[in-house]
C-alpha cells in the first residue's frame, strides 16, 4: 500500500527533467574544468536536492553510492556511460541526451564520459546527500575504499 506521504513525493526523474529543460535558468552558469568534473548545487528543498555536473570526454566518478539516498539523473548533452555490479563484474549503460534513470538507496555506480564531446548532466537525490562511500571491486567482491562526508569532500 502506498502512503500519503510516498504519493506526495516528486518522481526525482521528473524533477531532474524540469531542470534539464533550462539550464539558462540555473543559479550558477554550466562550467567545463579541464582537470576533473565539475559540479554544483542548483537547488535544495525539504525532500530533495538538485545537482548540475560536467563531464569533459574521459572524466568520471569512482565507483560509490550516495550513502543511503535514492536518486536519478537526466543526461542533457552528450552520453555517459554507466557502469552497475552485477555477477562481480561492472556492466555498462549507454546513456544518451534525453535518457535518464531512477536508482534506490543500495545503487552503486561508475558515470563515465566515454565519448568524445563534453556530456552535462542533472542528478537528483532524496534526501539530500550526507556521505557517499567509495569502493573497489577486487576479485568480484566490493570494498570499502573511503566514506566521504557532505561538507568536507564536495
């Protein structure tokens, strides 16, 4: 049975595409850093925070989670790459402008820029993020690598 409370909670893929929609509009004007990916706060509210991020070909993230919160993300440009366990191995998802995903609590990730044009992309999470945790995946099986803490690591 759903609740009250679930059904008043924004699907985050439809959050994400509203801010998709104009990226005129956002409080910080899109940047690409040549060194490593770039991302900022666009928004915070009471159940969700709103996250626009970069990508310049070959720039990604490290395999992690968001330390409990559900999340989705809406590529603007270009295409990510994706990469989720699965059978002790990472499997990748082509994502192009337009296509996004929902992910829950437990998602663990790699977003990559394979491409060779710069990708933007929207991101999602409920609640807003407090931690993430690095891994590795050694021999199949995930370990811990680093928890980085909201405030002190982004």
């Amino acid at each position: 049975m759903v609740t009250s409370r679930r059904r008043s909670e924004p699907d985050l893929l439809a959050v994400a595409a509203r801010y998709a929609a104009d990226p005129a509009g956002w409080p910080v004007p899109l940047h690409f850093d040549p060194d490593e990916r770039w991302y900022t706060r666009l928004a915070v509210a009471a159940d969700h925070e709103v996250w626009a991020l970069s990508w310049l070909p070959g720039q990604g993230t490290d395999l992690h989670d968001h330390g409990g919160s559900s999340g989705a993300f809406l590529v603007v440009d270009g295409v990510l790459t994706e990469e989720t366990v699965s059978g002790g191995r990472l499997r990748p998802h082509r994502l192009a402008a337009g296509s996004g995903r929902r992910f829950g609590t437990r998602h663990v990730h790699v977003v990559t820029n394979r491409g060779d044009r710069p990708a933007v992309s929207v991101h999602v999470y409920r609640p807003a993020l407090t931690r993430m945790t690095r891994y590795r995946l050694v021999d199949g099986r995930l370990g811990v690598a680093e928890v980085a803490e909201a405030g002190v690591a982004w």
